[in-house]
C-alpha cells in the first residue's frame, strides 16, 4: 500500500521559538514585569541552590526539552541537567532533572517549569495509554487540532512521545473537507456539494498550482458520515476518508468496501472514542483513529521541586 503520510512534529527552530513566546508570556503572567517579591524579600541575592525534578506518579514524560527553555528565560545561570528523555516511562518518585543555579531564580522559575512538564507529561501518558489499548492491531493513534490555543507544536510533540501520530498541524498543512465546507461552499449554480464532489474540486484545484509548488501534492482527507457517501467517494481519489461517529458494524463495512476496490485509501475513525472503547474500533480495521481527547482532556502530571 503507497499512502501519503501527515507531516511528524520534531523539536525544531520552530518548536523553540513557539516555547520561548509562550515562556515569555508565563514570565510576564507571574511577574509582571516587576519582582517575585516573597524571593527577594527572603532570599539573600548571592545565594545558590540545587534540586531535583521529582515524579509524583508514574507515566510518560515530555516538556524536558521545553522545561529547558523555561529556566533559560529567567535566568542563564541556571543549569538545567535532565536525567531522561522525552518518550521515557518513568516511575514515581524518579528523577527527571536537576537544576542549579542562584536560589531567587530557582524559585521563580519553578511553578512555570513545573506546569510546562505537568501539562505536556500529561498528554505524553493518556497518549501512552490509548497506544497500548490498541497494540495488535494495524490501526494508529492520531491527534487532532483540539489543542491548547499556543500550545499546538508542544502539545503534538507529547502525542509523539507519548506513542502518538501528529493529525495536519493546522489549516495550511493539508485538505481536510469537512460537512461545513460542503454547505458552506455551495452556490445558486451547483447547489451542496456531495463529498466525491468536493474531492474532485479540490483535485481540480491542486492540479491548477504550477508543477514545482510543494501545496499540489498536499494529503486531501474527506469526512463521511455514511456507508452510502463512502462508496460514492471512494472512487474520487482522496488519500484518507474520515469514518465520523461510525458504529463497529458500520466500520467493518467500511473497511470491507475499501478493501475490496480501493486499497491504497486510508480509513480513520473518529468521533466519541475513549479508552473504554477506542481497542473495538481498532479491531475493526482501520488504520487511523483520531482521538481529540489526547489534548483537550489529558490529566495533569504531577511533579515537584525537591531541594537538595
């Protein structure tokens, strides 16, 4: 099977700079261009600390390379050391990092450094754990664009670590026709689209763009919400057919009637899945399901600042 493939997110130039625009901001939320008060009334200013990033449960770790970026923001002298990696398992009560530095930073920075790791650890597990429910099966575990207004590139690289596969990583990175498109793009002269319409359209569109424009080969993923728009838009070309809110029979159907003719389309599930159900869609074999819930519903990790 040849198919087209979204774009995997990896720490990058951008992945640091969106970090440094959102620490920039924490700094701001915190401090308010002025002081941590409490520090500098207690703290003397030559004073030094050390302490350890502690795991207060087990799961999946991620942020590490974020969290760097946060004690770098508040202040360059501080040291950051991790103890593991991003995509590591790790138990409670282990270590993740040591920091050293002077002691008013340390303190400063702990509560953003600590909700960067919380909150994307977060994702990193839940998104561990849809993985293993599904082992077995050729079906992967995507994200979607229910993510944290800002937070999309951090976020997407939790799923990453977690286990997960990155959905478009926003409206410029793919075609993804939904029912809103097909409503909203009809015209006194051709009336609703039907999604094999849409598809042919935007085949149309992206054959227009000269040769060497990187767009024309963009993924084109169409939602159907019934066996009888599948079977019409199956011949029509698209790379993916989103299954939305398809019953287990109605997605073994599906999965039949694409095997049959059209083989090198994917299937992806969506719509309502959780942990409870997420291994019963995978059984029914298709090859993606997107779960919004990794990002919009993960539970905070909890970790902690333990002084040495």
């Amino acid at each position: 099977m040849t198919t087209k493939e979204y774009r995997q997110i990896a720490w990058d130039d951008d992945s640091e700079d969106d970090c440094r625009q959102l620490v920039r901001l924490a700094v701001r939320e915190d401090l308010g261009r002025l002081y941590d008060w409490t520090t500098v009334a207690l703290v003397p200013e030559n004073a030094s600390g050390r302490a350890l990033v502690a795991a207060r449960r087990a799961g999946v770790v991620s942020g590490l390379p974020a969290a760097r970026i946060v004690a770098e923001e508040y202040d360059p002298q501080i040291e950051f050391s991790p103890r593991v990696q991003d995509g590591d398992a790790v138990n409670r009560g282990q270590v993740l990092a040591e920091l050293a530095g002077p002691a008013r930073s340390l303190l400063t920075a702990e509560r953003p450094l600590l909700n960067v790791l919380g909150r994307l650890s977060g994702v990193a597990t839940l998104t561990r754990d849809y993985v293993n429910a599904i082992a077995g099966t050729q079906a992967r575990i995507y994200d979607t664009r229910k993510t944290t207004p800002g937070w999309r590139r951090l976020e997407k690289l939790a799923v990453r670590a977690g286990g997960g596969s990155n959905h478009r990583l926003g409206l410029f990175d793919a075609v993804l026709i939904k029912d809103n498109h097909l409503a909203l793009g009809a015209t006194a002269e051709h009336g609703r689209y039907t999604p094999a319409q849409a598809v042919a359209k935007v085949r149309e569109f992206l054959h227009s763009l000269a040769p060497d424009d990187a767009h024309a080969g963009m993924i084109v993923e169409v939602e159907v919400d019934t066996l009888e728009q599948l079977a019409l838009v199956l011949p029509a070309g698209p790379d993916i057919v989103l299954l939305d809110n398809f019953s287990p029979n109605e997605l073994r159907q599906a999965v039949a009637l694409r095997n049959a003719d059209y083989p090198n389309v994917l299937l992806e599930a969506s719509g309502g899945i959780d942990l409870t159900t997420v291994a019963q869609v995978a059984h029914c074999g298709v090859d993606r399901i997107s779960v919004g819930a990794l990002t919009h519903s993960a539970a905070w990790f909890d970790v902690g600042l333990d002084w040495i």
